[in-house]
C-alpha cells in the first residue's frame, strides 16, 4: 500500500496563495510512485484547488465537515457539498476537540457523515500531556476509537484512516519519539483487530501527526506499522512539504 502524506494547511493561505503553493508543490514534487499526497486547504480555497490540481499527483481533503446533510446550520459545509471536490476529510483534529469542544458523539457522526458522502475521513485520535503524564494514554487511544468508530461496518473500516496525534506534538516542535509512536500505532492496531479482525488492522491505515518536519520524516516512517504522515506547519512551506513527501515516496509504506 503508498505511504499516505497529507498536508492540513489549517486556517492559513487566502485563495491565491493557496493556488501559488499548490503551483510550486507541483513542480516541486516530481515523483509519487509511491506515496499518495493528499492536500488540505480551507474550505475556500478547496474549491478553486479543485479546478486546479493535477489529480495524477494530488488528492484533495477537507479539514472538517458538519454531519447534517443539510439543514438551518449557518456557517457549516457539509459532507454532502464536499462529495466530488474532496476525497478525504480530517475529523475529530484536535484543534477542533479542544478548540471548538468537539465531543466524541459529535466526531462518531461526522465519521458517519463522511462515510456515507463516499469520501474517506481521517479520523484524529491522541492524548494530551497530562493524560500522558498521568499514564492515559492507552486508555484514551481505546475510548477514542471505540467512540469514534461505533457504527462503522467491517466494510467501512478499509475507507478509514487513522491518524495519531500527540496533542502535546501538535504545533510544538516537541515531536515524539519514534519509538513511542511505533507502540501507540501497535496499540491502536491492537484495538482496531480486537473490534474489526486481524486482516481489517493489518489494512487500516495509521498515520503520525505532531511536529513533522523533513528532518524526522523518514524516522517515523522507517517504523512498524507507520503508514504515512499528517503534516501541520511544514506542509505550507512548498520546499519542507516536498522533502517530506520525497521522504514518504522512499519509505517501505504500511509494514505490520
Ligand atoms: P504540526 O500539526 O505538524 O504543525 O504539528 C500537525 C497537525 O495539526 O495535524
């Protein structure tokens, strides 16, 4: 399977620069065999992106979703809209858990929304430094997926990704160790086999996210069980994102 790359642009780059950086990116990256890139821009600029971008090279993701189909929600998109321009949605970051205090039950139903919208979510799953000091994080990693995967289907489960995201990681430049991350993926594996079977854990594919930059690219890659990268900060500089997605088309993809 191609190691996954996904750039979340956050809420940074109006419309044209959003289009100049998705410019130099395509010059810049030459190669995909094999890594498979998915860009995130705001809601905004995804939709001019999607006039633009090479679909051989790049995929489109959305950062968020509402779970209603439609309906009076003023300022929300929904999944629906997002149906043909994304393929991917991130859902549950924890910028909008801690943010914008998403619940668990409000992540289950966007996970659903954008399953049943035929678009693939990226579902964020991570503990924050006090939980980790405290020694949670197992037990938050197993009620975040539990909670946010209720009434996903064994079938559904092969549309899903998962990425793993340190809250204390996020926006830090306080990476995680590669080794830490090589055991929180085998946990969350774990989990996955416990609920969806031993072939169904072994597909799923499970990112890291928090502080990745060009230069720790290639160790969590290198690790078990690593099957791509959810990139912040270093995926709207056009020169960092590249390295890092240079970095994703050497590595051996998703290993067990
Ligand atoms: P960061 O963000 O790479 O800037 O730490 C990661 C993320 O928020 O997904």
């Amino acid at each position: 399977m191609k190691t996954l790359i996904v750039g979340n642009w956050k809420m940074h780059h109006n419309t044209h620069q959003a289009s100049l950086l998705l410019h130099h990116l395509t010059h810049e990256i030459t190669s995909t065999t094999n890594v498979e890139v998915v860009l995130c821009p705001n809601f905004l600029a995804l939709q001019s992106l999607s006039l633009q971008v090479d679909r051989k090279k790049f995929r489109l993701g959305a950062q968020n979703c509402d779970w209603h189909d439609e309906g009076p929600y003023t300022g929300e998109v929904s999944a629906t809209m997002l149906y043909g321009v994304a393929e991917y949605v991130i859902i549950g970051h924890s910028e909008r858990r801690h943010t914008f205090h998403e619940t668990d039950a409000v992540i289950r139903r966007k996970v659903q929304a954008v399953i049943r919208n035929k678009m693939k979510p990226i579902l964020c799953i991570g503990e924050t430094a006090r939980e980790r000091a405290e020694g949670e994080t197992a037990h938050v990693l197993h009620d975040q997926i539990v909670s946010g995967l209720a009434n996903v289907t064994s079938d559904e489960i092969k549309r899903i990704v998962i990425a793993y995201e340190p809250v204390w990681a996020i926006g830090t430049g306080q990476n995680a160790m590669p080794d830490d991350v090589k055991k929180a993926i085998a946990m969350i594996r774990k989990q996955i086999s416990a609920l969806y079977g031993k072939e169904a854990a072994e597909e799923v594919r499970i990112l890291y996210g928090g502080s990745v930059n060009p230069d720790n690219a290639a160790d969590y890659l290198a690790q078990d069980g690593v099957g791509g990268l959810l990139v912040g900060g270093a995926s709207i500089n056009a020169h960092s994102f590249s390295s890092i997605v240079a970095a994703g088309n050497k590595s051996r993809g998703n290993k067990e």
